[in-house]
C-alpha cells in the first residue's frame, strides 16, 4: 500500500519489529527504502471480501499492490483476452465470498494519485473502511515504470 495512500485514508499503521528489505526487479533495493509498517484492511471487490495485511511504502503511480503471496493464497484465474480475474479457489469459496466471482480489469493507467498533505506518521483517528478501488493489470512497461519511481 502506498504511504501518502494510507496517511490520505487515515488507515491504522503498525510498526514492524524488523524491517523489510524490498529489492527491485534487477536485485538493487528499491530506491524508497526499507518496510518499516504494515496496515491491516478490509478489502472488497465486487463480492469479494477480505481481510489483509498490506505492507506500507512509497509505490507512487498506484495506491496498492497485491504481490504473489495474495494471488497463490487466493489462486485467483487471470483471463488476458478478457481482462478479468475469476475468484474460483476453495479458499476463496469459503472464507470470502460464497460463488465465484469475475471482476473485470480497466483498460487504461489510473492518473496520478493526489493526496493531502501529511507523512506517513500523521495521527491515526478515523475508523477504517473498506478499500473500494479498480483493478488494473499491468503489462511490462508500465510496471517497469512504477517500479523505477
């Protein structure tokens, strides 16, 4: 999850007890900086529901990110033809929703996000909502764009 995302949204961070190395696609550590929080969230897509825990830092370009570990836990089926994601797995059956679900991606790059201004230390008041955002698959270029940001 994106810092300034986070901070905008006033989602409750907790300190990690040793922080997170991230390393870029070549193997160099990413130019941000270390992990040092996690967030804890509910997620809806469509009829989707979940909680996760989200590691927090600068992504830039989008507002989350979810990583393999997500996608194996969920074994979410990816249609390229389509653009969509298909919710199918036993896990997914029993613990987030109760049929498959089909969620169709957008087809052009989010703008750039612009959040209020404040760190990734402002005061954590407002009760936590649900995450309701699109789903964008990316092609080589622009993740190799995001990742160099």
């Amino acid at each position: 999850m994106d810092q300034d995302f986070a901070c905008h949204h006033h989602i409750p961070l907790q300190e990690l007890k040793e922080r997170q190395q991230v390393k870029v696609i070549d193997g160099r550590p990413i130019q941000s900086g270390d992990i040092t929080h996690i967030a804890k969230v509910g997620m809806v897509i469509q009829d989707h529901k979940d909680q996760l825990p989200m590691f927090v830092m600068k992504l830039g370009h989008y507002p989350i990110v979810l990583g393999i570990p997500w996608l194996r836990l969920h074994d979410v089926a990816v249609q390229i033809e389509t653009n969509t994601l298909t919710f199918v797995s036993q896990y997914c059956t029993t613990q987030c929703h109760d049929a498959s679900v089909t969620v169709q991606g957008v087809t052009e790059e989010p703008p750039e996000p612009v959040y209020a201004p404040g760190g990734i230390f402002a005061p954590q008041i407002r009760p936590q909502q649900p995450f309701r955002g699109s789903i964008v698959m990316l092609n080589g270029s622009p993740f190799f764009r995001t990742v160099e940001k």
